[in-house]
C-alpha cells in the first residue's frame, strides 16, 4: 500500500551545545504536494532541512520516506531512495559543461546508455530554459543560471520528493517567473517542499504551508489561512 503521506517527522529535535536549532517537531507531507516550509532568519529552517536529507543527524525523533523509517540513513542512501535536494548556496561543477552537469545526475537512475542519457538531458534542459547554454561552463554561467541548473540536475534524477532550498534566491524577475511555471508544471509529477523567503512565490504555488519560529511549528495551512495567521504576522509577515 502506498504511503499517503510521503514524508513524517516525529518528535524531531537537534541539539547544539545545550540548545535545540529545532524542537519536537511533527511534520507531515501529502504525496504529490506543493508544500512551503517559511519563517524568519534562525528559525531552524536549514537545520531541518538537514535532518530530512541526511546531512544532519537528529539528535532525537524520526523520520519516514514513503512509509519506511531513514532517521539515520546518511544522504546518498536517501538520494538512491528518490529524495532531491537543492542547496541553498549552489552545488554545481563549475568546470564542467551545463549538459555535463545535468548528465552527472541523470547516470544516477539511467547508468551508462548514452543515448538514453542524452535524450534525458535534452529534456531536462529543454524543461527549465537552458538549451541555449547546454555547452557553457557551469563556472561561467550567471549566479541565477547556476540556480536553475541545480534544480535542473535534481529533477534529472526523477525524485519522489525534491527539496528546493531558496531557488529563487538570485533569480532575475524573469527568471522568478520561469521558475514559478516550472513548479506549477510539475504539481501531482513529484512532490515538492520548498524553503523560499519569496512570499510571492510561495503564496502563489503552494498547496499549504508550515511556518517555523524559534525552531518549533509555530503555524500550518493554506496560504489564505497562514496569511490571516495573527501569531504568524506577528512573527514574520510582519503584518504583510
């Protein structure tokens, strides 16, 4: 049977000298959801982040993919299981091509049938814009460019889940928009959490949301819910 839910936490906690980045924290995320995580610089949004991939170890608490328990299955397993993960600050081979980039990625699930690899590649950067710069150095390209590359090198890799760690941070107005299209193209494709101080961006494409303050959730709805949230203008929409 198929998980409905193909993310849970519960009682997640990390702990830094005596002081907890997140506490107790019981998260769940629907299969096929566009799902924001939000809130203010240090309210343990990265940290968690980490704990969901692999690349912080959870002082206490678990965390299920898809119905089986990984708490501390370290991040390549979880990649291998269908998890993605952008990065805030860009992850890309800055000596290598674009489409070499994309086709690194696309090994992991295809191996080496180069026509199959080519044709994946092909799609993937026809999919986010970036045919034009397939022969570019990845080093070369733009910072807002080396942002969608990223995301074009974990969608190469068909995840289940993609977690993409403020992708729009960079991104010209344009490239904002084009992103937005992607998201939206992609709904009910894989499922999506998305960590993104764009409050437009996310209000826009989110299915619901879950707003983290002082490392506990402080709030979880729609975005017509977590807008009209007091408890969440006051901590971060600032009355917005």
């Amino acid at each position: 049977m198929v998980a409905v839910n193909i993310l849970e936490t519960k009682g997640l906690t990390k702990n830094y000298g005596g002081l907890d980045a997140n506490r107790d924290i019981d998260f769940t995320l629907p299969r096929g959801e566009i799902h924001a995580l939000i809130g203010p610089n240090g309210a343990g949004k990265s940290t968690f982040v980490g704990m969901l991939s692999g690349r912080i170890t959870a002082t206490r608490g678990k965390v299920w993919f898809d119905g089986a328990e990984i708490t501390r299955l370290p991040a390549h397993k979880r990649i291998s299981l269908g998890i993605a993960y952008t990065f805030q600050i860009t992850s890309v081979f800055g000596k290598l091509p674009v489409r070499e980039n994309v086709a690194l990625a696309v090994r992991r699930t295809l191996g080496r049938d180069r026509a199959a690899v080519r044709a994946k590649v092909d799609g993937v950067l026809e999919r986010v814009g970036m045919t034009e710069q397939a022969n570019q150095l990845a080093g070369d390209l733009s910072y807002g460019h080396q942002r969608v590359l990223e995301i074009a090198m974990g969608l190469a890799q068909n995840p289940e889940l993609f977690i993409l760690d403020e992708p729009t941070q960079g991104l010209a107005l344009p490239e904002v928009e084009a992103f937005k299209t992607l998201v939206r193209d992609l709904r009910g494709e894989t499922t999506i959490l998305l960590i993104e101080h764009n409050m437009n961006v996310v209000m826009e494409v989110s299915d619901s949301l879950t707003v983290l303050n002082n490392g506990e959730v402080l709030a979880r709805g729609t975005p017509d819910e977590i807008h009209a949230n007091a408890a969440v203008q006051a901590a971060y929409l600032g009355g917005a």
